[in-house]
C-alpha cells in the first residue's frame, strides 16, 4: 500500500526524469548514432531510476547521466559486434533537429552525421568522455566520476578523440556554403552533370549507402573523385525521374528527402570542406529512415 508520500515522491521523481530526459536522449544518441537504441536506454534509465533509493541521490540528474552513459557504453560494445556483420556501410541513425536543434545538449557538438561515423570509430568511451566534454559542457572531474577513470585520464580520452576527428576531418565550410554545395550537387547527380560533379567534389570523395540489405543500396562504400562521379551519373537515369525532393534538416544540417510515389526512399546529406564534398551519405535503410520520416510529419 503506497503513501501519499509514496505518491508525491513518484511524482517528484517523474519531473525530475522528465525534465533530464532530452539530455539523457542527447547522450545516448551521440554515443551510439542510434536513436532507436537511445531509446531504449532512456526507457531502462527510466526503469532503474524509479526503483533506485532515491532518499540518498543529491542530484538526480548527475545520477541519471550516469546512468545512461553506463549503459549507451555497454550497449555500443556489443553494437559493435553486430555492426561487424551489418550488410553494407553502417551510417548514423538521422534525427530532425529542427525542434531542438542541440538535441538536449549545451552545444550542438558531436550531432553532425558526418561526425557521428568518425566517432564510431572510436572505442565507446573515448566517444563517451567527448560526448560529455563536447556537447554537454562536463568538468573533467565529473567526466571522470561518469566513466569511473582519473581525471587525467578523462582529459586524455577527450584528446583522443579530438585528435581522430581532426584528422579524419579537413576544416569544415560555413553552413551556408554547405547548403550552397548541397544545391548544386544535388542538380548536377540528378542530370547525370559529370562537370559540375567534378567541380564540386573533393579527391578523396567517398559516397555511403546504408541500405541495410535492401536493393540498389550499394554494398560498399564508393571511394574517390573518378568512381563517385561515374557513379553517379550511371545511377541518375534509373534514380531521379521518378523522384520527387523534399529539402529538410536532419542532425543541425541541410538534407534532402527523395521520395517516390509518396514514399520516403533516402535522406541524402554531404559534409564538405574547401577542396569540395568529401562525404556523400545516402541513408535508405527503411528501419532507420521511418522513425525521422515520421518525426518531421509529427
């Protein structure tokens, strides 16, 4: 039999996860570039939250980023297992950003798909403790605490991981050009444009399809300037004419929506530096492409 104080407290407890929970999201999805697995966790926070003795937790919402970041950690362990025998190139899971553009966190770092997958290569709590330093604004001494480390090795895990995403990432173009760049391109792929394509990509461009198994996804990624534009025009012809685009955001940046008799069938976004696009990232994996689908119409 529950007390009214029973009651009150749960209630209390409830703000107190509702008020945390977009930044419990934000954790989550940065660290696993799923938002489906995000979920997930959130729930299982949620669950381990309202059986905790809550009498002793000062500060719930440092206890609830624990929480979380624990078990993001343990699960991005053993994604990593499945990922190894995901059908062709894995790419992050797309969120609309357009409600909250940082997706729970003080800044809008590590949210870029592009940076995503540089992230995922890193081992889970490299990405954790950057994720917590980068986007959410941690003391190092708090990251520490987190990841049950020293605060040194907090401070050497954040650099790490800087140091992976400068190196695998030329400085970027300002937003406005990237949405410049993604015009043009898309324009010149549709028309089959070989030109324009080799005025706007970089050298080293490599094209992704995360189809995960379906059909016309290709199952590898598609690597450099000759191979991405041939590609590319080979493709326009059985591709765009029956397209129709819808121009929208996804992860703080422009996107593009192809559909086809009504139907999302990709998300396409580009990352790009001033020697031209470098990434090209095709998102056509129905189970990941419903779920943004659906947030933009909700």
């Amino acid at each position: 039999m529950h007390t009214d104080n029973d009651a009150d407290s749960l209630d209390g407890a409830t703000r107190e996860f509702l008020a945390a929970r977009p930044q419990l999201f934000g954790i989550a999805y940065r660290v696993l570039g799923s938002a489906a697995e995000a979920e997930d966790i959130v729930q299982d926070a949620w669950l381990r939250w309202q059986n905790a003795d809550r009498t002793d937790i000062v500060e719930p919402k440092a206890f609830l980023a624990t929480v979380t970041t624990r078990l993001a950690i343990n699960t991005a362990k053993s994604a990593r297992v499945r990922r190894e025998s995901y059908v062709g190139p894995w790419l992050p899971e797309p969120v609309d950003t357009s409600q909250d553009p940082q997706v729970g966190a003080e800044r809008a770092e590590a949210l870029e798909l592009a940076v995503l997958l540089v992230l995922e290569k890193l081992n889970p709590v490299e990405r954790a403790a950057y994720v917590l330093r980068e986007a959410f604004d941690y003391p190092y001494g708090q990251v520490a605490e987190i990841l049950e480390t020293s605060e040194a090795n907090a401070r050497q895990l954040v650099s790490r991981a800087r140091k992976h995403l400068a190196a695998e990432r030329k400085e970027r173009v300002s937003p406005t050009e990237l949405q410049r760049l993604l015009e043009v391109f898309l324009a010149a792929a549709r028309t089959g444009d070989l030109k324009v394509l080799e005025d706007v990509l970089a050298a080293d461009v490599v094209s992704y399809s995360d189809g995960g198994g379906v059909r016309g996804a290709s199952r590898i990624p598609v690597v450099g300037l000759p191979h991405v534009s041939q590609y590319l025009v080979a493709f326009a012809p059985r591709f765009w004419p029956e397209a129709e685009i819808r121009h929208v955001e996804a992860n703080g940046g422009p996107a593009v929506l192809v559909l086809s008799g009504g139907n999302a069938v990709a998300l396409l976004t580009i990352d790009a530096s001033a020697e031209g696009i470098d990434r090209i990232m095709w998102m056509m994996n129905p189970a990941k492409l419903a779920p943004y689908v659906e947030s933009l119409d909700g």
